[in-house]
C-alpha cells in the first residue's frame, strides 16, 4: 500500500499530488541531543522547525540556512525532505550543506543509520545528504543530526534603489569582494542587503557601500523567507527558478522577485509552462511550479533521460515496491 | 586479455597505453603503499570521447576499472585490482573556464587543487579545501574522497564547494550532475557522487566554486600543561561563537619531534600545544585575536603567544606542517589513523589511546585537527622487532573502534579505500551495508568500478589495516601531510 508521508503539513501545496494512505509522522518529536560547543543538534524528524530556533537562539546559535516556515507546524523531517533554504543560503550554504547524519526507514521497513554528529565523516556513500530533497521518496526520515552555526554578533539592513541589471550586477560584485554578505534580494526597484558579523567589521562595511540603512530589517528577511512578504500573498501561480546568480534578467512577462543574490528568482506569470522551463533551462538552470500550479501535472524540472534512469534505480535501491510518496517528486517514482 | 588489448589499440594511440611491465610498476599503489597490485594494463586518455569508449569497452568485455588522479590518496582507494584497468586521468590537466563574476571554475579532474587558487588569485578569490597535499593531488581525487584541509573547519570540504561534475557512467554515458546554479532538479546526485572512492563512475570535469579571499588573518600558538585543558581551550572556542579558520593541536610526543627536527621555538615542556588561525576583515580579526587570546588563558594555558606578523605566523605553521616527517624520524615505522569524535571526547580519547599504547607496549603521538575533532594518532612501531607490526595494527583497530564508541567515525578525511574497509563492518549494520551496495549496484550492476573497496561485503568483518610507513619512508615524501 502506498504511503503519503506527512510531517506538520505546511507543505501540501508543493510538489506533486500523490494517492496514498496518509502517514503522519508528525509525533515522533523532541531533541534528542544539543551540545552548543559541538555545533550539533540531534532532532526526531516531528520536531518543528520553530522549537529547533527556539533551543538554539538560547545559545545565541541558529540553523545558518535559515529553513522557511510556511506554517508554525512545519517539522525538521520536512525541511530536509524538501531541501528548501531561505535567503542566507547563498553564503552559507543550504541545508543539504548542513545535515550530518540521519537515521531513516526505507521502503522494506529497515531502520539505517547514515552519516552522524562529526563535522568530517567520509565512511561510505553521502545517504543524508541524497535523502535531502528527495521529498520523501527514498525513505521515512526518522532523527536528523544538523550541524548548527552561532548567531552573528551583529546584522545591519541596508536599502537603496537600482533597476533590476544593475541590482544582479552589484548583488554579485559585492559576494567576490569580501562584503560580509548574508542575503541579498531585489524587487520593485530596491535592492536589500544584509550584512552580518562582528559589529564593527559590519559597520566599516556598510560605510563603504551608499545604500540607508533600513531598520525592519529583521522582520523584512523574515517575510522573505516564509514567504508572507506582499509579493506572495496573492494565489498566482508561482514559479521558483535557480539559475546562475550573474543570470541576466530573463525574458518572461510577469513580477519578478530575486534572491540568493540573483541565484533564485520567483516569478509570477501567465506564460505557458513549457516557454519558462525553456528559458530557464536555457540560463542554466531549473525551474519548479513552486505553488498554485496543476499539481497532477509535472512540477519539478524534467530530467534528462540518463539522470531520470539513476534516480529510478536509485528509488529501487532504497524502495523497491514504491511504497514512499510515488509520484511526489516525478510521476513515474 | 590480449584480444582485449587488440580492442583497446583501436580506440586509443598506442603511447596512451601502458602495458610493460616495468611502467605498470609505478601504477601498483597510491600513497598508501603498503597495499599493491599490479594493473594489466594502464591507459591515460585525453579526450571524453576516448573515456566513454574505454568504458563502453570494458564494460562489454567485463574488465574492471580503477580511475587515478594524482595517486596522492591514502586509503589505497587507486590500488589497481588484479585483471583489471588502470584508468590515469592525468591528461586531463586544463582549467576550461574561469568566471570571476560569478565565481566559479570549471576545471579537468586532473587539475591539481592548488593550481585552482593560485589561477584566482588575481581576482582576490580562493578555492577553499586545501588537503595537506594540495601541491600534487588533483581535483578528481578531492571529489572522490571529499577532501578536506585545514582550513575546512571555517570553509568546508569538497561537498560544501563545488556546483556540478561531468561524469561517464560504466557503460560510456555522459552525464552532467549538477549545474552552475545554486541547487538542481531531482536527487542530489552531486552529494552521492561526492566521497564515492571512483565506485559509482569516472568524473571527468568539475565545476568549483570559489570564494573571496579574505582580508586578513593572525595566528595563536597556546601552551598546555594538561591536554584536557587544551581540549577544553578548543570547546571554549567554539562555545564563544567563534569558528576559527584552523584549529589544530600536537600533543607532547609531536612537540619534542618536531623541535628536535625544526627548531622552531616550540614549547617543548607542554603537555599540547594549540594553533588556531582567525581571518576576516581587521576589525574582526584584532577582536576575535583577543577573544581566543582570553579563553585559552582561562581554559588553562600556560603561555599564549600572538604572531605579530606574517613571518611568525607562517613559523607557528611550519611546525605543525612538518609533523609528520618529524615523527618519522623518531620511530622505525608509524601508522597514521583517521578517526573522527565530537570535540568535547578531545581530552578522554586522547587519554584512552595513552593507556591503550601502555597496554600494547607501543608509543602513539598526536597531531591533529581539533577544530573538527579528526584525530590523526601515529602508532610508532618497528616492523623489524618480531610482533610489532600485528599489534599496531590491533592497538589501530583499538583506538578506531573507541572513535565510533564516543560517537564518531572511522574515517574523516582519508577515506575508506581498501585500508579501512574491514572497520566499516563496525560502523555499519549489515542491513546498512546491504543498502550501500544497492546504491553501488543502482550506477555500476556488474560491479567494475573500482571493485572491492569502500564498501565490505557482509562475509568481510576482521582485522582492520592502517597507514603503513617503513622508515620514514612517505610515498611522495615532498609534500606535507597533516
């Protein structure tokens, strides 16, 4: 019988819509282990993300990738499930770069251990960091060990006005110029950045670039990141594109939003499907019907023919009668 | 074999083949040069094409293939296998393409690692993993191993900087896995692919990501007289919020060797000694100087010394850079282990590995990254006293299986290659294992890549092996290994 996995189910609406006996594995929650001076935190896959801040910000330490909350039940098994990171990604890494260890079950019911709590660990194949996106598909997360970063001393918002060439031109002048990046996004004309470290490292940066500083900053990257900014609160149809960041504005009609330093750009647009995943395929990049699109159809970027047969066998690895979310990621596993 | 050879002929010019004896000799082995065997044949390709008809070859007529960067590895993961293909990636040396907007480097697998930083550096940006042997080994052997480095702690290792590879599957196929994007479509293939020891297909180009130099940087040298408290002095580090770019500790036995062979003004009475680099913009490494200056003097040490300039600071680094060829000039023979624990087991590990050297009446001295808790212990021993030998490598099983007892690993940085392939069946269940050898079999069903290494078969759980050096005597002796 096939399974739809369901952690705090703040994330129906994306991927592919699948048939299956509901399994909710939202209860097997609670941290498990957290010793701030490892950098380590061990969490059951229900934990919410929200709990997991909470326990950290105590230790003024965070998970750096800054996971999105679309609601407050989304849980750590779907974070990594779904491998989605917020706008301090580009500079840190995203969560794929920050997961350690996991204990999951595969589609025969086999409870594994992969990786672990070590920063270095190269004793066989990366399993975590393959389930981490893999949106349920290869097994049922059950613990995740994620390394964890401190809080930067200090953050500073800053603000200015460009169009949006000149925005992607200065987004990726500033990350090769040891600016002490830690998001950078565009839209409707204004360019925000977020610079973070030790406080007067912060300060003598911002003097050097001509932009006001902006003082919501904190809640702005916060809208930004669990999408309740303005520009999501619509239910247009929206496109998630990553492309090269010195990508240059692409040729689709619509509203445009860039981030991750013009490495992802959320689009809202009437185009037909097959014209944006040409144009974005053609920049180099992938694009996903991120929400309110037709959920029977495919979401996620095809893939060519070699890569689609390695992640069929890959499925059959791991979950040999396709018990595990089938169909949530492509339709044919 | 010989109408193979007929075969491979019409593929290749015949200088790319090797298949004289005495030239196949220099194939046996890579660093680790206590595992040999001799390949039937070697060839160096210089073209994609030429690596897809290989494959393709040797995949209709059953020949295994072991791919070779620069042979710097240290698990034996290049040892050819008896019967099969040495697959030298040697000529695949050019950087394609270098974007300094975008910060990336497309480069041929055998590329060696430092030549990457040293093509940047004019656009003020650095390849970051730096392996103690990036002056010889390449970037394919990084990718295949996940190299780390020194300055990994702060920047990451192979997985963490690098956006996509070209790979060909065993049966000749070109695939692009990843891209110049931040994330791709599908499983993260680039992170399986990552470590994988050249089981799951040949790499044959990779695209880095680089990052801006940073601005400046200093260097600590701090004095122990208890090892503990210089464990200590690392978790107090890491507590106060500061990552440093290096973090690195000798105990006593490294210190003395090192002295004797450098004189490089150690302190030669400690018990450890810590080295710790920190970089940034100057405002932020005069504070973050001064914090780690403060915690190690209240974590215990005896003496904390600041490099007042560049000179200095490269003189605290000499030491720790020379350990190894320090240490071979104290014993016969070493061993050097790779585990990995959580940091806050520092000081107990190291204080179980001493009893555990009393009880084998062998020495092991220390130098290692402490920053991410991969220990580097050296077990002396010499192979010429009758008994020796068995019991490092019993002392190595010992000190490896109290790593995975505090909750790490057997390997941080070395890989598993076929050194360490019996310890896997002590950090892995059968039902584990039985899963990676699915995923072996999901790229490569006739198993003809780089057969049996990294993963042990289920029959496969006894002894357990170890770096083997004889006399000093390092494989390539010229370069660093720390």
């Amino acid at each position: 019988m096939p399974l739809c996995i369901q952690g705090g189910n703040s994330k129906a609406f994306y991927g592919r819509k699948i048939e299956a006996e509901q399994f909710d594995v939202s209860a097997n929650s609670g941290v498990i282990s957290y010793e701030p001076t490892e950098l380590v935190i061990t969490v059951r896959a229900g934990t919410t993300i929200s709990e997991i801040n909470e326990v950290l910000a105590n230790h003024d330490q965070m998970l750096a990738f800054e996971p999105p909350c679309f609601s407050t039940t989304a849980t750590a098994g779907g974070m990594v499930a779904c491998g989605l990171s917020g706008p301090r990604r580009p500079y840190v890494g995203a969560v794929r770069d920050f997961v350690l260890g996991i204990k999951c079950l595969n589609g025969k019911a086999e409870i594994l251990n992969f990786g672990g709590q070590v920063m270095k660990n190269v004793a066989g194949y990366d399993v975590s960091r393959l389930m981490t996106g893999a949106m349920g598909t290869l097994g049922v997360l059950l613990e995740v060990s994620l390394k964890v970063l401190p809080t930067p001393d200090y953050e500073l918002t800053l603000k200015g006005e460009a169009d949006d060439a000149t925005a992607i031109n200065l987004m990726n002048q500033w990350a090769g110029q040891s600016v002490p990046l830690s998001a950078a996004s565009f839209y409707d004309n204004n360019i925000f950045i977020r610079l973070s470290g030790h406080r007067n490292a912060v300060i003598a940066a911002a003097s050097q670039l001509q932009f006001s500083e902006y003082s919501d900053g904190e809640h702005y990257w916060q809208s930004l990141r669990d999408h309740e900014h303005d520009f999501f609160s619509d239910n247009k149809k929206l496109w998630r594109l990553s492309v090269p960041s010195t990508t240059k504005p692409m040729n689709l009609h619509g509203q445009w939003f860039i981030e991750w330093g013009g490495a992802l750009r959320w689009l809202k647009t009437s185009e037909p499907v097959e014209q944006v995943r040409r144009v974005v395929s053609m920049a180099g990049g992938h694009a996903t019907l991120f929400r309110g699109g037709n959920q029977n159809d495919d979401v996620f970027h095809p893939l060519s023919a070699g890569i689609g047969n390695l992640h069929l066998a890959l499925k059959n690895a791991f979950d040999p009668k396709k018990i595990l979310n089938r169909g949530r990621l492509y339709k044919e596993f | 074999m010989s109408l193979f050879v007929d075969k491979l002929k019409r593929l290749l010019p015949k200088e790319l083949i090797i298949a004289d004896e005495e030239l196949l000799r220099a194939y046996e082995c890579d660093a680790l040069s206590a595992y040999r065997q001799l390949p039937s044949y070697v060839v160096m390709p210089e073209s994609v094409d030429q690596v897809q008809a290989i494959m393709r070859l040797c995949h209709q007529e059953n020949v295994p293939v072991v791919a070779r960067g620069a042979g710097t590895g240290l698990s034996g993961g290049a040892m050819p296998v008896e019967d099969g293909l040495l697959l030298s990636l040697a000529k695949f040396n050019q950087i394609v393409h270098l974007d300094p907007d975008q910060r990336i480097a497309t480069v041929q697998p055998g590329v060696r690692n430092i030549s990457v930083s040293e093509a940047v550096e004019k656009y003020g940006l650095f390849y970051a993993p730096d392996p103690s042997s990036q002056i010889a080994c390449t970037i394919g052997g990084n990718v295949a191993e996940n190299s780390g480095g020194v300055h990994c702690l702060k920047y990451g290792l192979t997985v963490h900087n690098i956006l996509a590879v070209k790979l060909i599957t065993v049966t000749g196929e070109l695939l692009e896995i990843g891209a110049d994007s931040l994330d791709s479509a599908g499983y993260d293939l680039l992170a399986l692919m990552t470590g994988s020891e050249g089981m799951l297909g040949v790499i044959v180009e990779v695209t880095l990501k680089l990052i801006s130099k940073p601005l400046n940087n200093r260097v600590l040298l701090a004095a122990f007289d208890e090892i503990e408290e210089a464990g200590k002095g690392v978790a107090d580090i890491i507590a106060s919020g500061i990552i440093p770019a290096g973090l690195e500790m000798m105990d006593n036995g490294v210190i003395k060797a090192v002295e004797d062979y450098l004189h490089a003004g150690y302190p030669v009475n400690a018990a450890a000694i810590l080295i710790c680099e920190v970089d940034g913009a100057e405002e932020e490494v005069d504070e973050e100087c001064r914090k780690v200056k403060a915690i190690l003097e209240v974590a215990g040490a005896s003496d904390v010394r600041v490099a007042r300039n560049k000179e200095e600071g490269d003189k605290f680094w000499e030491g720790r850079k020379s350990a190894f060829p320090a240490v071979g000039r104290i014993a016969a023979d070493y061993y050097c282990m790779d585990g990995t624990i959580p940091r806050k087991h520092i000081g107990s590990v190291l204080n179980r590995i001493d009893e555990l050297a009393k009880q084998y009446k062998l020495g092991v001295v220390n130098v290692f990254h402490a920053g991410d808790g991969n220990l580097h212990p050296l077990i002396l021993y010499d192979v010429s006293i009758e008994g020796e030998l068995e019991r490092a490598e019993e002392l190595g099983g010992k000190i490896l299986e109290v790593c995975v007892e505090v909750g790490g690993t057997i390997t941080g940085e070395h890989g598993v290659g076929i050194e360490k392939i019996n310890q896997m069946c002590v950090q892995f269940n059968a039902e584990e294992l039985v899963q990676f050898h699915a995923i072996k079999n999901a790229f490569d069903p006739k198993g003809l890549l780089n057969p049996g290494k990294a993963i042990p078969t289920l029959n496969r759980c006894a002894e357990f092996g170890a770096m083997h050096i004889h006399r000093g005597e390092l494989p390539h002796p010229d370069l660093e290994r720390f």
